[in-house]
C-alpha cells in the first residue's frame, strides 16, 4: 500500500494485541468511567451532559485534593515539613484546575439550563461530601452538615470522623509547638471537632516569624503556602458564585439553600485567620 504524507505509520514495537495485558483503558477502567453519564431529561437536553461531566470530573478532582491533604496532615505529624509542603504545591495545582472548570460551565445560557433545572429534583452541589470533607480537612468544620448526608452511611462516617481528628491548620500549630515557637496550650488542647477561630496568641507568634523571615524560612514560606491554598479556595468560592449568578441569577438553589446569597456568605469564611490579621502588624 502506498505511504501517505500526511500520516504516521505505527513501529514495529507498538503493541496491537491486549488479549492478555493491561491495557490503558482496562487500566483506568474507561468502560465504566465514560458509562457513568445519566442525563435525565426526557427528551435528553445537549447541554445536560456539559452539567453531569462538570460536576463529575470536580468531584474527581477533589478526590485528589482529599487524598493530598490526608498526606500533608500525615507529613506535619511526622514534623516532615518540606514533604508536607510539595503536597500543598500539587493542591494548589489542583485548585487552579478546579477554578478554571468554571469557565465552561459558565458557557450554558440561563435558557439553555432552564430547560433541564427541573429535572435535577433536590439534587445540588451542596451535597458533595468530598467538598466537605475538604473544608473539614482545612479547618472548616460544621458539624451540622453531617445531617445533610443521613441518607449516605459512607458519607455521613466519613465526615463524622474528620470532624473529630484535627485539620490540616492544627497539625501546622502542633509542628510550631514542636519547633519551640511560643503556641497557647489552649491551642493544642481545643476542641477539633470546632472551626479554628481568630486567637491573638497565635498572631504574636506569626509576627515574629514574618519579622524575623530569614531566621524562620522554612516556617514562614509554609505561612504562605497556606495562604495561596486559601487565596485559590476563595477564588473558586467566588467563580461559583459569579458562575451561579450568570447562569440562574438570585433563584433558590436545588437542594434548597437561598441559591447565590448563601454562596456569597461563604466568601467571609476563612480557614486560616491569624495568617491574614498578620498583615497588618508588619512595619507598624
């Protein structure tokens, strides 16, 4: 057969026969992953499948961002830091997908959703226990969001046992401990099972630290690590929401909350608050 120009022949060393070997799909299980859309609009709409492969592949992505965060927790209790570190590098990497997603979601018109809404039921984002598990992960905790998910053991154990080990930011503080850095016991002693608050104690230690950055580096660029980590989960709190308000403007939410009003109150919530208030003590 005559060769042409505008292809490329496969060598001689490329498999062909997967009778019997791994292949790349068997290995990522593609049958059952590319399967797993369900559009449920009757006729279907095109654009739902845009919707269902968004929120899936957010959900994989989170996935890995819990996978991650259980390591770095790991890391800082083995006063690992730098390993600890190069895993909220990859978070953050993450992230940055995460928030681009947007951008495509945000090219379905508020007519072009309306025609499939209704058929999503009380189905709503604000169900995605591996975000909560994330917000767990990094401090956030809410003990009445367990109740959202009675209907999902898995879920609900899940989140129930995250809620009573420590984040991410209270294996950070135990590490300063650790190091010799002058942390409230009250610190070390509080309930997990509560969102961290603001406590002064610990802005005085991040402030020597940033004041003394040369003598502290590996500590204060783990200090901002921490804050791109929040910086990039408010920026994908804040694409949500202008996401949800292009597309259905100031309507309830599926699952019932009060829709872009709830999304904008998330926006004061914040993780890590000493790591902010700390800015405004350097070179007073």
């Amino acid at each position: 057969m005559e060769a042409n120009e505008n292809t490329r022949s496969l060598e001689a060393g490329i498999e062909r026969d997967f009778s019997d070997k791994m292949s790349y799909g068997s290995y990522l299980a593609l049958d059952e992953l590319l399967s797993a859309q369900h559009p449920v609009s009757r006729p279907e709409h095109h654009d739902e499948m845009l919707f269902i492969i968004q929120h899936q592949t957010s959900e994989l992505w989170l996935k890995l961002v819990l996978h991650e965060l259980l390591a770095v927790r790991s890391r800082l209790q083995e006063d690992d830091l730098r390993s600890a570190m190069k895993g909220i590098a990859r978070i953050k990497h993450i992230q940055r997908s995460l928030t681009e997603q947007w951008s495509v979601l945000a090219t379905l018109t508020p007519s072009e959703y309306a025609q499939f809404r209704g058929d999503l039921g009380a189905s709503s984002g604000f169900q995605s226990y591996q975000y909560r598990a994330v917000e767990f992960l990094l401090g956030n905790k809410n003990e009445s969001m367990i109740a959202v998910f009675s209907a999902d053991p898995q879920a609900q154990a899940l989140l129930s046992g995250l809620l009573g080990e420590t984040s991410i930011y209270d294996e950070f503080i135990r590490y300063l401990h650790r190091r010799g850095y002058a942390v409230d016991a009250a610190l070390l002693q509080r309930d997990v099972r509560k969102a961290h608050v603001y406590d002064q104690s610990l802005l005085e230690v991040y402030k020597y630290v940033y004041e003394n950055h040369e003598a502290n580096w590996d500590v204060y660029e783990a200090c901002e690590e921490l804050v791109d980590l929040e910086d990039n989960f408010q920026l994908w709190r804040f694409r949500h929401l202008k996401t949800v308000e292009r597309t259905i403007g100031m309507k309830r939410g599926t699952g019932g909350s009060s829709g872009a009003g709830f999304l904008r109150r998330a926006l004061d919530l914040t993780f890590f608050p000493e790591l902010y208030a700390v800015r405004a003590e350097i070179g007073r």
